[in-house]
C-alpha cells in the first residue's frame, strides 16, 4: 500500500511539472497557436512572440538551404545584427552574426569578438521548406547584437539561400519592417518595382525588334528610315528607366545586390543599346567607310537584340518565374 503510495506521489509531481512547463518549446516545429504574432515576406515567413525581456521567433522559408534574418542594417546590409540558420543531414545549425560590410561578409560574433547570444535555437526542414526557431533576449550586451524594441518600427533584411553554404549567393532578399510590440509589418514595394521594371525592359525589346524587321523587310519604304529611327530611340529611352528601377530594386529595397549575372548582362546591353543608335547615326555622314558601319550597325542591333532577350529570360529566372 505505501508503495502504491509513494507511486501516485510521483504521478502527482511528475504532471505538475509537465503542466508549468513552457507550453510553446523551441523545438523548430511551428503549431498552431505557437506565436501570435506573423509577418510574411515573398519567401520568408516570421513568426515571434514576446516572453517577459525574452523575444522567440521563428523563420519558415521554401528552401532546402539557409535562411537569415537581419535587424536595423544600417547600409544595405551594413551594421545588420543577423541570425542564420540551416538544416544538413538533420543537424541543425543556427548563428548569431554581424554584417561588416555592404554585401558581407556577416562572420559570427563569437568571431568579431562578440558572444553569442542565443538563449536556445532549432530547426527542421521537410517537403522543401525549411524552419528555424531561436530565443534571445530582446537587449543584449553585446556590441554586436541590435535591440528587438517594442516602442517603434525594426527594420529587417532577409535572405534565402538554395543550399546550406551560407557563404554562397542568396537566390532571393528582401528589405521590411517588424512593429514587435502590435504585431504588424510593412514590406518594401519591391513587386511594383519589379513590374515596372519588367514592363519597361519588355516593351523596349519589342519596339527593338519591330524596328530590326522594319529594317529588314520595309526598305522599299520611302518612310522605312524614319519610323526604323523612331522605334530604336523610343526602344532605347524605354529601357533606361527600366534599368534604374531594377538597380533601385535591389540596391535599396530588396536587398539583393549587383553580383548576379542577370544585372551585368542588363549593363552590357545597356552600353549596345547607346551605342547602337550612335553607329546608326554615323552612317549618315559621310560615304567613307560607310558599308564597314553599316555592317557595324547591323551587328550591333542583332547583338543588343540577343542581349535584351537574355535579360529578360535571366529576369524571368530570378523572378522564380522559370
């Protein structure tokens, strides 16, 4: 009988310490109810709640690789106070790091001189997507970490990587803003951006190309010159603007620099697409020389033809669109 006793007693303790156990763990599984607060950004989702001066939060992006979040960038990605993590053979690894540079490097704290500061971290990735939870406190000592402040708007920067070397390129960013305390976020217009920018980029092409046919197929026209010049020079006022909504794109607001092979294919078609016109003028003067830059001119639309479609295609690609 006093065994039997003794066994419920245990019973009895064993369940109230289950019952005042944390009812949310970070266990880099996210439940319903688990945060009450969520903010998504194209790729990223973010989840966080607030625990007395501790702030949990959670990342869910569709990769199989990294994903990481920066707090107050001060320039670019500058002076970002960032939390990494990835999942590789179900070992989950999670860092607390600090940009010191534009476009990185973001070494860990640990390495810079910094501690770190997370209270607990894990993560699981299953079906492509990947999550990665994490606890800290919402002010830390350390030089190198950012306050999570409640009273006003945190800037973020995000980023997704498709695989776990987080030293690699990211294959999508993004720039927003965390109001932590009531639970709302705004993220920079980079979508508007990104249709202006293809829209622009798409209708100098095609205004491009009806200027390459009329040239090729409507010279018996006394008007063939005329319209030819038009289209090439509408074509090529439309594509300067296109190109600087995508350097504002990812320069200011998507965090995505300039090291893509779709943004120098962009810039070389932009030099042939003032130089082709220039060419084209040249003809005018003068008859020396002139079927050599006639013959320069050509080849030189058909390359900024083939250089515009590889744009545009390279776009699509980064776009997730192909």
């Amino acid at each position: 009988m006093r065994r039997f006793q003794i066994f419920l007693l245990i019973i009895f303790f064993l369940g109230s310490a289950i019952t005042f156990l944390p009812a949310d763990s970070i266990d880099g599984r996210i439940t319903a109810g688990e945060y009450p607060f969520e903010a998504s950004f194209d790729l990223v989702t973010v989840y966080w709640r607030i625990e007395g001066e501790t702030i949990s939060m959670a990342l869910a992006a569709a990769t199989q690789g990294w994903v990481a979040l920066g707090l107050e960038p001060e320039d670019v990605m500058a002076g970002a106070d960032m939390i990494v993590g990835w999942v590789k053979d179900g070992k989950t690894t999670v860092l607390d790091c600090y940009s010191t540079g534009q476009f990185g490097p973001h070494p860990p704290d640990i390495e810079l001189g910094g501690t770190d500061d997370l209270i607990s971290a894990a993560g699981t990735q299953e079906g492509g997507h990947t999550v990665v939870e994490f606890s800290r406190s919402l002010i830390s000592d350390d030089q190198y970490d950012k306050p999570f402040s409640l009273s006003r708007p945190v800037s973020i920067i995000w980023a997704v990587g498709d695989d776990d070397d987080f030293d690699a390129y990211h294959v999508q960013a993004g720039f927003g803003a965390l109001e932590l305390g009531s639970g709302t976020a705004s993220a920079a217009p980079r979508k508007l951006l990104l249709i202006g920018h293809a829209t622009f980029l798409s209708v100098s092409f095609l205004l491009m190309v009806a200027g390459m046919l009329l040239a090729r197929y409507l010279k018996s026209k006394k008007w063939w010159l005329k319209a030819h010049r038009r289209l090439g020079l509408s074509g090529g006022t439309l594509a300067l603007p296109g190109l600087g909504l995508g350097i504002y794109m990812v320069e200011v607001t998507s965090g995505v620099h300039l090291k893509a092979v779709h943004t120098y294919v962009g810039l070389l078609t932009v030099v042939l697409i003032i130089l082709t016109p220039i060419i084209g003028r040249s003809i005018l003067k003068g008859k020396a020389g002139i079927q050599a830059r006639r013959r320069l001119h050509r080849w030189s639309g058909r390359a900024t033809l083939i250089m515009m479609l590889t744009t545009i295609v390279l776009g699509l690609f980064r776009a997730g669109i192909l």
